[in-house]
C-alpha cells in the first residue's frame, strides 16, 4: 500500500528531467488515440517546465508508435474520422486492426459513438438507451475476452466502462491497473479520484511510485472538500518545482474556495486571469467567488470575456448565470444552466446552482430533481445532499431533511451549517436530545453563522433547563464575533432576568444596561433596572434571601457578595463566572481521515 500523504517538510525529490521526458511521451501517446483532455492537461504541465531544459538527446529517444506498416493508412484516416467527431466511420476503418493503438482507437470510437447517441437521444420522452447500454456490454465482453492483452489505455477504457455500468467496485481494481500500466494517463487518475468516496479509500490504493501519485493525492483531496490537506499537497508541488502551473494554480484557488477563505481564492483566480486570460477552466469558481463577493461589475466584465472566448463552453453559461443570479433575475439563470447541461449533462456544478435557483423560485420539486442528478454524478459534493435537505424542508418533510442533511454533515463533518440544519430538522421533530447534540457540536466545530449557540441557549429555554440556556446565552454574549448578531438583544435581557431570579444585581444591572442599547428591549431593561434599584435599597435593612438549591455552584459563589455589599450602579464588565461551567470548547480538526 502506498501511503497517500505527503511529507511535513515539503521536501519530497521529483526528477524534473524525468518528468519531462515522461510528459513528452505521454502527450505523443495520447494524442495518437484522441485522448485530448489528457494531452492538453500533459503539455500545459510541459509548458509550466520550459525553464527546466533537457538535453538534446532526451527529446529524440527512440519512439514507436506501435502501429505496422500494413495499418499506418487505416489508422491516419480514421484518426482524422475520430478528430471529426465521425465516431461510427473511425470505428469501421479500424475493425480489422491488430496494432495496440488502433484497438484502443477503435474501441473508444465506438464507446464515443454511444455516448453521443446516448446525449443527442436524451430528450426523447425520457425512454432509456437500450442501445447504448448494449455497446457498453459489447465492450466489456471484448475487454474480459481479452484479459491479458490490455494495455494501460485499454485498461482505462475499460474502468469508465465499469463506472458507465455502475461497477464501481470493479471498475477501482481495473483503474488501479491502468495506472500502473500508464502512469502518465491522466484521464485515468481523475476516475479513480472520482469512485474514492473516503480518506479510507484513497489510503487502501494500491498506486505505482510515480511523481504522478503526487497530482493524483492532492486532486483527490480537492474532490473529497479535505481542502487543508489539498493545499498542503499542493505547496509540497509548489516547492518541488512545478510553482507555474496553471493547474496547480487553479486548483489551491479551488481548494481555498471550499475552506470558505474567499480573497485568498479571488486573488489566485485574479492572478491566473492575468497570466492566461483566454483559460475558461474553472471560471464558474471565479465567477461564484465575484456572485459571493457581490462584485456586479467585475461578475459583468468576466461574462462578457466569457462570451468573446467561447460562448458555447460550459463554463461560460455558468458565468452567465452567476451573472443574472446576482441580479435576482433567477428564471434567466435557469436557462443558461440548462444550456450548460445541454452541452456537457455531466458537469456538476450546472446541476447544483440551478437547484439553487429553482430554490430561490420556490420551485422545490425541480430543485429536488437537479440536486439528485447532481448526487448521481458524484456522490461525493455535500452541496447536493444539503440541497436536498433545504428542498425537503420547504416542503415541510422533516424526516428526508434529517436524511439528507446527515448525509451532508457526513461529508462536511467541519461545516457547522449542515449541523445547525440538522438540529433545526431534529427540534422541528420534537427530538430534542438529537437537536442540542448537533447545535453544540456546531458551536464546537466553528460556527460560521454564529447561530449555533442562540439556537442551542433558545432549546434549553424551551425545555425549561434555565441555567443551561443562561449557559449558552452567556458564552454567546461574550464571543465578539456575535457583536452584531439580530439574536444577541434577546439574549442579553434573558441574562439579566435570569441574574435577577437569583438576586445577582451586579450582573443582571450589566446587562440590562446592555438592553438599553437596542430599541427592542429597552423598555424591558428600564423595568430590570428600576427593580433592581429597589432591591438595592431594601437590602441594606433586609437579610440576604435564601439561595434556590438548583442554583449552580458557580453563581453561589459570587451570590452574597451581590446581595450584602454596596456595588456600583454603573455598567460593568462582562462577569467572567458562567453558570454551569459551560465552556467553550476549542476542538483541533483531525487532518487524516474522515470517516463516512
């Protein structure tokens, strides 16, 4: 087993020498059997090197094409047939071919040719291929026949022919092989990223020891959201010598994007924009960096580039959509997300932000429908399942919302949002134990919105647990991050209502004078403060009153010094004693596995 972690000092030894020669390879491999994303992948990646020259004789090792004298004329003309999209003619030109990369060629027409039939017949009243089914039985009945003569190309056919049938089990131990086989074969890395549903997965893989494992591990730990380890990875890239890569580049932008860290991603985008400003790969990230930043004018110009380079990319129609999405005209959105399924029903992000606006047009069963084909094209994204949650709950189906957004949490396990959704599902179900479970782990994990330790302060109240919701409320009131929180108001007249119950006038008079400075509770404050005042004055002739038995350690503590001694009738200081001992726990995240 090869260990899919990468070393603390960043000092791992690549060959750069090595990994040209290897590159230069690929590119002429991959070419020749029309795997062109892979190719083009290769030779940006060639292009990030220039600076690392090689010498003469590496770039003329001797290279066969493997293809026989007999087969050269067949093979050029349906390469050129392939080139031309004219699947079915490439496919029938090669069918008596025997040399390595006419099989491959041949082969991959005719899986292409289904897959183009499959997307042109999509529309058609929703009736499954058969047809397109049968080619890919056909072709996995050639690869078993022909077991111990697949190369690595072949072998990687075969994996996305596996995943096509849902064999996702086979398809992982067939994709390892190719890899093995090919290590520069890209195309084969990504499926294997892609059917790897958890750290576990990844750590059992049985990997070659090839630079590529590098790219491969830190592109995985983009697809899984473990962005930490996905930026570390990719620095351990960075210092080994590929700092020029667009692709490194674009990915830590993607990485810092999933760990919320907006500017950092805006200024990466911003960076690869100016180096390459006619590169559209992954400018639906920028361009919902610039919808999340509001920033109309910039979202407008890059819409407008969009369409200048390429105005039937997906990547454009995703733009765009960002583009009238910001301007709340969320019916336009819809139609260019759906152009961009129309052009690739496979690209994932198209599926989840037109669920989001089908969200925004209150139109919770098309947003259902785009969230589950977004889970059907990768199980992975917790933002489908936690679309699900959202959609589910607007319906008002609280057991599917407990579903799907566990499933998200699952997936997210450090993202409070799906947690204080989760617990919203749970209170709205009348499991109340399940709710204050997940609002805390919420607060613990780092709450983004601020609203875990509200909802959690407003359940104890509700089941009539005061000092645990004074607890709550008050670790709340001091977290500076809830200074301008809608909730904190109401929190702040709880406290001193609660401080008053127990005579505690020192700090029921501080946040009361806290109420005074929101216009809802001013005049709840005002009464708290006059009553207070006459407790004040009847206690110098009164005895100190008999403490509740229920009343906390902590506050019994500081109770007689409130009741018996003259104090201040001034604002003080936040009381550092909280009842309870309620605490705010400071969890360090786990940076190895995340268990599904």
């Amino acid at each position: 087993m090869q260990p899919l972690t990468m070393n603390s000092k960043g000092d791992i030894q690549i060959d750069i020498n090595q990994v040209r020669v290897d590159i230069l390879q690929g590119i002429r491999e991959c070419t020749d059997r029309g795997l062109t994303q892979t190719a083009k992948w290769l030779a940006e990646l060639n292009y990030s090197l220039k600076d690392h020259k090689i010498t003469f004789e590496q770039q003329l090792t001797a290279f066969d094409d493997g293809i026989s004298i007999e087969e050269k004329e067949a093979y050029t003309l349906a390469k050129t047939y392939f080139d031309c999209q004219e699947y079915d003619r490439a496919a029938h030109f090669l069918e008596n071919c025997l040399s390595a990369k006419c099989v491959f060629l041949h082969k991959y027409s005719q899986f292409m040719s289904s897959e183009k039939k499959r997307l042109d017949n999509a529309t058609d009243l929703g009736t499954e291929n058969t047809e397109s089914t049968q080619v890919l039985l056909d072709l996995l009945s050639y690869f078993k026949a022909n077991r111990n003569n697949l190369d690595g190309y072949l072998l990687y056919l075969e994996g996305v022919v596996l995943k096509k049938l849902d064999l996702r089990s086979q398809a992982v131990t067939v994709l390892q092989a190719a890899v093995a086989a090919a290590p520069t074969l890209w195309a084969a890395w990504v499926e294997l990223a892609g059917l790897a549903n958890e750290y576990e997965a990844l750590d059992s893989l049985q990997l070659p020891k090839h630079w590529m494992m590098y790219f491969f591990a830190a592109h995985a730990f983009v697809e899984l959201k473990l962005s930490e380890q996905a930026l570390e990875a990719y620095m351990v890239l960075v210092a080994a010598g590929f700092e020029k890569s667009t692709y490194v580049t674009a990915q830590m932008a993607i990485a810092h994007h999933d760990r919320r860290d907006v500017d950092s991603s805006l200024a990466l985008f911003r960076e690869l924009y100016q180096n390459d400003p006619y590169r559209l790969d992954n400018w639906d990230v920028y361009s919902h960096l610039l919808y999340l930043k509001e920033k109309r004018m910039e979202l407008a110009n890059l819409a407008q580039r969009a369409v200048s380079i390429d105005k039937y990319r997906v990547e454009t129609c995703c733009v765009i959509g960002n583009y009238y999405s910001l301007r709340s005209e969320h019916q336009k959105a819809v139609v260019y997300f759906q152009r961009a399924l129309s052009l690739d029903p496979q690209y994932l992000s198209a599926w989840i932000l037109m669920g989001h606006e089908f969200i925004e047009l209150q139109n919770s069963n098309a947003a259902i429908q785009c969230y589950r084909q977004a889970i059907d094209v990768n199980r992975n994204d917790y933002r489908a399942w936690n679309g699900l949650g959202q959609a589910y709950e607007i319906l008002g189906l609280n057991g599917y919302c407990i579903y799907y957004y566990s499933r998200a949490a699952q997936l997210k396990p450090d993202d409070s949002r799906m947690l204080v959704s989760l617990g919203e599902a749970y209170e709205k179900m009348d499991k109340i134990p399940n709710a204050l479970k997940c609002y805390y782990k919420a607060h613990s994990t780092g709450d983004i919105e601020g609203m875990a330790l509200f909802k959690l302060a407003k359940l104890y109240e509700k089941s009539n647990m005061p000092n645990s919701a004074a607890a709550a409320y008050t670790a709340a009131c001091q977290d500076p991050a809830n200074a301008g929180s809608k909730e904190l108001p109401a929190a702040q007249r709880y406290l001193a209502q609660y401080y008053l119950r127990f005579s505690l006038l020192d700090h029921a008079a501080h946040y009361a004078y806290k109420c005074l400075e929101h216009e809802s509770t001013k005049e709840a404050g005002k009464n708290i403060l006059k009553t207070i005042s006459e407790k004040r004055s009847s206690a110098t002739t009164s005895q100190p009153a008999n403490l509740p038995e229920d009343l906390p350690e902590a506050i019994k503590n500081v109770s007689t010094v409130s009741i018996t001694h003259d104090t201040p009738k001034t604002p003080l200081p936040s009381p550092n004693v909280t009842p309870d001992n309620f605490s705010t726990p400071v969890f360090t995240r786990k940076s190895s596995k995340y268990k599904m």
